[in-house]
C-alpha cells in the first residue's frame, strides 16, 4: 500500500476505531437530549413495545431494572454511599474529613470488625456471612465456609493503624464491594484499625473551601498534589489515634502517589512503618493499542484540547446508568481489554455486575496528562513547560522523584500478566524491597478483586503486616493482631513469595526445614528451591540458606539489584518443577 502522508499515520482498523469513538461522542448527545425531552414514560415504551431488543442493551429509565430476568441482583451495585455499603455487611462506619489545599477530602474508618446481631435476629441480618463452626482462618471461596468470629465490644484506642489507598480514577469504594473478598474487612476482623484514604476531585473529595467543581481551576492538580493529599491524611489518623506510625496498603496509583510522598518528605518515612503495595505502579507500560499509545505521545496541549483541562471522561456516570447491566459489563471489559489486554478471567460475573458499578470515581484531566508524561519520560514530577522535543525541551529537566531515598520497608504484590506496571523499573530504582510476592495469573485489577485474592494474595499481606510491622520507627513496640486469620493461612500464602532477611521464618515462627518444604511443596519443586543468599550461605539440598541469629533462617534477597539474579532463580524453579 502506498504511504500516504498524514494518512498513513494510522491503520485502517485503528481508523475504525476512531470511527467508533466518534460514533459513541454523538449517540450519548442523542440519548441526552433525548431523555432530557421525552417524558419517562414514552422512552420507556419505546424500549419494551416498539422495539422490544432495545432492553438487551439499555435499562429503564423508571424502573432501573436494566437486568438479565434470571440472574440476582446485588444489592451492592445500586449503593452510591460506603455507608450503605460498609453497614450492609454489617461493620461500623465513619466518616471523617481532612482539608489539603482548600480541598475537603472525605476519608472513611472502619474501627473494628462487624457489629453483632440484634438477639433473636437471623443469622444473615446484618448481611455477614455465618459462621459455621469451621476453624478459625478458614478462607475458602465459599462464603459458607468463611469463619466471622463474634466481635467483641472492644476499644479502639490502641489498634494498629493501617491505611488503604485507591488506584486511579477511583474511591474508597473499591475495598469495601464485597464481604468475603475484602482486605478491608479482613483487616477490620483480624484486628487492626483501618483507614480508607480519598484523593482530592474524586466522589468523596469533590469540594473546595474557594473552587468550584464547575471551574477549571479546581481541576489543576496532579499526582504531585495527590502526594500531599496522603502526607496530610496521614497526619490527621496519627492525629486521631496518638499512634506513633501505620502501615499503608496502596493499589495501583495509590502506591505511585506513596512513593512519590516517600522520596520527597522525609518526615513521612518515620509515620509509615510499612508499605505493602498491590499491582505497585511508578513507570507504566506503553498502552497496548497504537492508537491510544500515539495520544500518549501527543503534546499536553493536543490532549486539552481533546479532553478539556476538568474532569476525565465524565460520561462514564451516563453509561453507567443508561447501559443495561450485562451491556455495560461487556462495555467496559471491551475497554480494559482495548487499552490494556486484560481479560479479568480471575474476577467472576456476580462480582463484576456489582464491582464495576463502583470502579470509577472522578479524577482531572491534568493527573491524565502527568500520567502521560511519566510513561514517555521518568517517574518524575509535573512538567509545566513542555518543549517540541519530547520528553522535555532543552531548557529544563523535569525533576524525577528520588525513590532511592525511601526508608520505609515496602513490600510488592503483583501480578505475572500485568500489562500496565512496569515491575523492572521499580525494582532498579527503589530499595531492595522487603518481600515480594508474584501470583502468575493475575492481572491489574485481581489484585483488589480476583476470586482467589482472599486466599492467595490478602493472607500474604496479613503476613507481611504481622512479621514487618510488629516495630515502630522510633523502636517501641506494636502488638500485631491475630484475631481472624490463622497463622497457617498465612504461611500458604507467604510461601509463594521471596523475602529478605527471613521473613517467612520469622511470619510462620517455623523451624528452617518446615518452611523449605512448605516452599517446594506449594511450587511444586522436587529437590531445589534457589534463592539469592547473604555469603557464609550454605546449600542444603539444593537450597541456599543462611545463618542468621541463633538459627538458621531461609533468606531470599528480593529483587531490587539482584534482579538478574532473581530471574535466574525463577527459571531454575519452574525447571525443576517441570521435571
């Protein structure tokens, strides 16, 4: 085909796709104008009588029933406060407020584990699943088979803190859509005294002492702003609960954010003891689709002039409600699967029809464009004076974030076909992390919500909480909870993963032997687990272990500048568990 210039900048399927995209602009500005001028009541006959295959992709406008007639709705999907969701499960909730900038960020607290029943209600009364006498810990796929031990009518005073933060063009939402799947719940039963952080322009943080929603002003900020969003929310829960430091849990964006608050407040580093980051995120991955990659790499001024300098991608509030439920469902797996090539195989229908109603939360055009910036440069601050030469002009250099300087100890959890985080770049520019935890079939969002993440992956967390988090900066001492989750559980998960300085000795409290079978066993390797060792290593059966103290401790350097060592290591694993 002969090249045509302009033209031939893009493919014959990716100018369908723009096509398309245009074709989706002009039918919402038809159905808005539409449901704006006729009554309820005749864009509702249209849909049931004139033409009855509408329903199929459109819900009711009156009704809201939008629905297949013989799969059950969740109740969780149609809740548009976490009160009501929180409470549903029957957990206590607050609601506190802290100002950044002017900005009046809604923050959420969850003080201990679900409320008891009223005496003589039925079991399901306050939405928690039943106990049914198995041991404690049990964290099956089953909710039947989950043990939701009787909460104890305790002070908070005194719990260990820990912190969840959203991922991007989220809420606070996202830890809280689903009972027997929640690290949030979890957390809350097994002890501890959970936060739920909310960056600035999103549903819970949409207000200003002086800006108005309206303006484009209240939407000019950035991740660099996000950053001082968690710095003071921060203090205001240490504020709170005379604790000295907590543990923060981050998702996606929420663990760039914490790492750009990290290497640029020192301070922070004494008030978070701990950081265990899910699908951690610092440098993404080119987009998958030309077309979208080729906006990546447009000018900051193009992609205003796209999208506006407010809010991103609003109109996703309209589909939602218009879409019926199974057609926005698809619509936005097809959305994922556009710009990332995920397929959410590991979540489950019943959990995306209620999940999905609450993933989206708004966020400003600008954190679009730093995103941008970041994936064609560094992990570095915004750049306010872009040059024609990408990806700065010759007059400054962005400032980059200084990860090397975090102090905190972190801990990765990701997944192997995670197409957006770009686990190489992380591991060369933070500190050797302290544990690292791969689960091969998840993707980005499975590490909130895959159907397996309350076995697999959150037990690990607890873990990691329990042997890392036992300490404060200043050296006193944090008794760590064990209330809900057994120890055993927490071993299977930990097994999984490598860490440094015998962490899993230390969160199994196993003997060396105990804990290498455990290992070989849940990998699947005859005779060898290989893991970077500390020198004055010994082999033992193939393995390399370490003295350290008064025993002997199974030590795995993480990654960080061993990275090359590490994936030598993996290879040899999945050799020795092919044989």
């Amino acid at each position: 085909m002969a090249h045509i210039p302009v033209v031939s900048r893009l493919r014959v399927s990716e100018y369908f796709d723009l096509a398309l995209a245009l074709l989706a602009i002009l039918l919402e500005q038809v159905l808005r104008v539409t449901i704006a001028v006729f009554p309820s009541r005749t864009v509702d006959y249209v849909r049931y009588k004139a033409i009855p295959s509408i329903p199929r992709v459109f819900r009711g406008f009156m009704d809201h029933d939008g629905h297949d007639d013989d799969e059950p709705i969740d109740p969780i999907a149609d809740m548009t406060h976490i009160r009501d969701m929180v409470e549903h499960f029957g957990f206590p909730l607050e609601e506190h407020l802290v100002y950044s900038d002017g900005y009046c960020l809604g923050i959420h607290r969850i003080p201990h584990g679900p409320f008891p029943p009223p005496v003589g209600a039925p079991e399901s009364s306050t939405g928690a699943p039943r106990a049914n006498g198995s041991a404690k810990g049990s964290l099956s796929s089953s909710a039947d088979d989950v043990m939701v031990l009787p909460p104890t009518p305790i002070s908070v005073h005194g719990r260990l803190v820990v912190l969840l933060w959203h991922g991007f063009m989220m809420c606070s939402e996202v830890w809280v859509c689903s009972r027997t799947n929640s690290l949030a719940f979890m957390l809350a039963e097994d002890g501890y005294d959970v936060w739920l952080g909310n960056n600035r322009g999103n549903k819970y943080a949409f207000k200003h002492l002086s800006k108005n929603p309206n303006d484009a002003e209240f939407w000019d900020f950035s991740l660099d702003h996000y950053t001082q969003d968690l710095s003071n929310v921060v203090d205001y829960i240490l504020a709170q609960t005379g604790q000295p430091s907590l543990i923060y849990v981050g998702f996606s964006q929420g663990t760039a954010q914490l790492f750009a608050a990290l290497s640029s407040n020192p301070a922070l580093n004494q008030k978070i003891r701990l950081a265990c980051c899910l699908a951690p995120t610092g440098k993404p991955h080119d987009l998958k689709h030309s077309l979208v990659a080729s906006l990546v790499k447009s000018s900051p001024s193009l992609l205003y002039l796209l999208f506006g300098r407010k809010s991103a991608i609003p109109s996703v509030f309209f589909w939602q409600r218009v879409f019926a439920r199974h057609m926005f469902i698809r619509v936005m797996d097809a959305s994922m699967a556009f710009l990332f090539s995920w397929t959410n195989s590991e979540m489950s229908r019943s959990a995306k029809l209620s999940h999905y109603y609450h993933l989206y939360s708004p966020a400003s055009v600008k954190s679009v464009v730093h995103w941008f910036q970041i994936i064609r440069g560094s992990f570095s601050m915004y750049d306010d004076a872009p040059g024609l030469l990408a990806p700065h002009a010759l007059t400054h250099v962005p400032a980059s974030y200084p990860l090397r300087n975090i102090k905190t100890p972190i801990a990765l959890f990701y997944g192997g076909r995670d197409t957006l985080s770009d686990l190489g770049f992380l591991l060369s520019q933070l500190p050797t992390p302290a544990f690292v935890l791969k689960v091969q079939e998840y993707e980005h969002l499975d590490c909130l919500w895959a159907s397996s993440a309350h076995s697999r992956l959150f037990p690990a967390v607890v873990g990691v909480m329990r042997a890392l988090g036992a300490q404060h900066p200043d050296g006193t001492r944090a008794e760590v909870p064990r209330d809900l989750v057994a120890d055993e559980v927490v071993a299977e998960a930990l097994a999984h993963g490598t860490a440094q300085l015998g962490v899993l000795e230390m969160a199994t409290r196993a003997e060396d032997e105990t804990v290498l079978e455990t290992v070989a066993k849940l990998r699947g390797v005859r005779k060898r687990v290989v893991a970077a060792a500390p020198r004055g290593g010994t082999m033992r059966d193939g393995t390399r272990v370490v003295a350290h103290g008064a025993g002997k401790k199974l030590a795995a350097r993480g990654h960080g500048r061993h990275v090359q060592v590490a994936a030598r290591a993996e290879r040899e694993v999945s050799e020795s568990g092919s044989e």
